[in-house]
C-alpha cells in the first residue's frame, strides 16, 4: 500500500510504511500550500519535474535539511550539484532502481528554464513504484498520445496525478481524456487554484471522469489518497 497525500499545487508525498519521497515541493509563496519546508524531517529523495519555481521550490531547503536526495532530469540534477547537494541524474524514457522504489521518467509537453532564467533541460513526468504501487505524477503537460503506452507498458497504474488548471497545462477535458488513455485505478486532479490564471473546479474533473466510466478523487491539501 502507498499514502498519497497532497500539498498543493503538484506538491506530493508518497509513502509506503518504509520510506517517503516529496515530489515538487512549492510551498513558500503558495497560500494553498499545506506544508511547510521545515515540516520534514527525514525524506528519502525529492523528485523534481521540471525547473519552473512552482516545481523546485523549497527543494534545496528540504534537501540540505533532510539530506534527502534530488532525483530528476541532467541539468536539474547538476544545477543542484553545483550547490553541493546530494542529486541523482535521469533523463527522459531512463529508468532507475533506488532504495526507496523505481523511477522511470517520461515525457512531458512544457518548458523547464530555472528560477533565474537558465535552461534546465526538457520537462519530465514521472512512474514511481513504491510498495508495490505504481503511481504516475504527471509533471506539468499538455495532453499527448503516449500517454497510452505509458499506461501499456508501465502499467497497471494505481494512481494518476494530473494537471486540470488550464492555460500552463491540460484544462479539464484534455485530463479527462488522459483518464482515458492511461486507465489508472484512480486518477486526482493537481495545478489549479494556485494562480487566477488556472483557477478551476476540480469537482468537474472529477465529475466528469467518472461519468466516462472511471475513478476520480478530489484530495485537498493535507489530506490523502490511499491506494
């Protein structure tokens, strides 16, 4: 079993009874946030989607705190290297085995330039598995026809973690019709609220998602998701 709770925006911690990794952890700055960056203690690894602030966020903070390390694509991995963090470098379609669970990046239809403007490579979602559960995080994207073969081959997915806001990523409909195509157990919505550009009713994804015929759940932040 995994404990999914959310923090806001795309914030994510997952745990599995063992070990607990956070997942584009924006807290400072965000009002929805329902954490803070010293509310963690002990972490296992932070992944990071992509560079965008409103996905790094607190992560050197969390890390230098923690000591947890900072899994994510080659030049996120280096850019927090270079500021003497502990980091592991992926990159799209690569997979790893760690302590904690497997990570396997894919694709992602974004950007990813740093919170100072430098390129920080391609944008990334992400299949976890820990506990025996795979969990897809989504990253901040666009809908795209692969995400069928990700739910093909990297599947059965437990639980998809997708953007509904709009204007930066999928709005609603395209969510739901990732839904579709990745056929997870269950699917919550993520990215929106946060800013009024991507102020949305996460009720209607869900609504929507299981008028297809499918499972979805709104979790606010700090509650969680049991899958």
């Amino acid at each position: 079993m995994a404990t999914l709770t959310f923090l806001g925006h795309s914030c994510w911690t997952i745990f599995d009874g063992a070990h607990t990794i956070l997942i584009d952890p924006f807290l400072t700055g965000n009002d929805l946030a329902a954490a803070k960056p010293e509310s963690f203690t002990r972490l296992d690894a932070i992944i990071v989607t992509h560079g965008h602030g409103d996905h790094i966020g607190d992560t050197a903070q969390i890390a230098k705190a923690t000591g947890a390390l900072i899994v994510s694509n080659f030049e996120i991995a280096n850019y927090f290297g270079a500021k003497g963090l502990s980091s592991h470098p992926m990159h799209i379609g690569g997979g790893r085995q760690f302590d904690f669970g497997h990570v396997k990046l894919t694709i992602a239809h974004h950007g990813s330039s740093g919170p100072e403007g430098e390129y920080l490579g391609n944008p990334a979602g992400v299949v976890i598995t820990m506990g025996g559960k795979k969990i897809y995080h989504a990253g901040d994207t666009g809908l795209f026809l692969d995400m069928k073969l990700i739910g093909e081959m990297y599947g059965p997915l437990d639980a998809a973690l997708l953007p509904v806001g709009d204007n930066f990523t999928m709005g609603i409909d395209d969510a739901v019709k990732a839904v579709e195509f990745l056929k997870p157990k269950v699917a919550a919505p993520m990215h929106y609220k946060t800013f009024p550009p991507i102020d949305v009713d996460p009720n209607e994804f869900v609504a929507k998602v299981r008028a297809a015929g499918g499972r979805a759940e709104r979790v606010d932040p700090g509650k969680t998701l049991e899958v």
